[in-house]
C-alpha cells in the first residue's frame, strides 16, 4: 500500500486508523517482562530467614525472644502464623504503623522465610503470679459459660502451644503484658478486621481488667513439659 493511499485512508476513517493500518509489533518487542511467570513459593528456609531478621532483632530479640515486654515472644511461634500477621500488617487488615513499615517491602517468600527462622527457635519460659493461677487457669481451662467465654485451651491447645492447622497462635510463655494488651484490644474491637480478630472480640468482650490480667499470667508461666522427664 502506497504511502499517499495510507494518507487518505486515515483522512477518511478518522484518527488512529494510521496505527491500525501499519504492520502490527512482533510479539517479541511487545512482550513486556511481567508476562514472564514468578517463581513458585518455596517452603519457608529458617537459614535465609535468619538474614532477613536483621531489623526484627530491636524489639523481638536476635533469637525472637524480646527483652520488652511490650513486644511479643517470635521464638517458638508456628511459621504459618507468623507468615498471616506478616501479611496482614502489610494489607492493613491489622493496624500497626511500625509494623507496617516493616512489613510492606516484604514478599510472601520472605514472609515465610522469617516464620520459618522464628519457628525454628525455642521460647524462653515465663513465670505466673501465683495468687492469679487460680482465675487464670479456670479461663484458659475451663472458659466461662454464663458469659459465653469459652476455653483458651479449646482453640490455643492444653499445653499453650496453639493450633497450626487453624492458625491459632501459640501463647505459652508469652509476655503478659503483651497478652493483657492484646486482649482489651479484642475487647474494644481495635486489634484488626480479619477473621481470627472477629472471632477474638466475642470473646473477649465479656472479660473484666482482672479477667484478663488473671490469664495473661496464666498462660506467660506455661511451658511444654520436656518429654525427657516427664516419666520420671
């Protein structure tokens, strides 16, 4: 086709018939790179984890054992959990501006990367108050049904260790302040939007101050029982 009959056909058809009508890219040069598939997620690796924990060790400790009790225990927690609070900070489904921060660069590889490091790593045990045992351990044991608040051990496991399946996090050793902060969160409806927090919030609500503070404590002074002794 001439150059003077391309003219008059695009005066013709109106704008844009110029490009229409002139020979169409290869598939090479208009094949851009994000066509290319991403690479398949791989199981979490505790060793790349460790190098990209760096930033986590001010507050949660090196090994994921946080020195501030305002902080939370990492060390021991199930990798799919810690993968799933990763991924809500960034989505904003749980709010936390420093967190989200941290989390934002993060790819899912990298998610389960620092899961799998924490995973790997043993929780330091914690100590209950004494004199708050006894509320304590008949909530987590037991629940309340007159308040319709039922067992923390129902979901969270006899021994603390929760439910990885279900995602439902371990609490044995946790700090109790961490796990007091946690929960009057729940109870005011401001720790997040996703499922596992709606959940919490029922449960939650009907707690007193003393409640909560009484399993707190509970649960930072439980701790596995060393298979090694256990017959002894």
């Amino acid at each position: 086709m001439s150059f003077r009959l391309v003219i008059a056909l695009s005066a013709l058809l109106g704008a844009g018939s110029l490009a229409a009508l002139t020979p169409a890219s290869t598939p090479d040069a208009a094949a851009p790179a994000a066509a290319t598939a991403s690479a398949p997620l791989k199981p979490g690796d505790a060793t790349a984890g460790q190098a990209k924990t760096a930033v986590c060790a001010a507050c949660h400790g090196m090994d994921g054992n946080s020195a501030d009790a305002q902080y939370p225990k990492l060390a021991g927690q199930q990798a799919s959990y810690i993968e799933r609070q990763l991924a809500l900070f960034k989505s904003g489904k749980r709010a936390n501006p420093i967190m989200l921060g941290f989390a934002a660069p993060l790819s899912e590889q990298d998610m389960r990367d620092i899961g799998a490091y924490f995973a790997s790593k043993s929780s330091l045990p914690g100590v209950a108050d004494a004199k708050l045992v006894p509320v304590g351990e008949a909530y987590f044991r037991f629940g309340d049904a007159k308040d319709g608040v039922p067992a923390c051990a129902a979901c969270h496991g006899p021994d603390g260790r929760g439910n990885p399946g279900a995602q439902y996090p371990q609490l044995a050793g946790q700090h109790a302040d961490y796990i007091i902060a946690r929960l009057k969160a729940f109870r005011d409806g401001s720790a997040g939007s996703d499922a596992h927090a709606q959940i919490m919030e029922a449960i939650a609500k009907p707690l007193s101050d003393t409640e909560i503070a009484a399993i707190a404590s509970y649960v930072e002074g439980l701790h596995a029982v060393d298979s090694s002794t256990a017959a002894k």
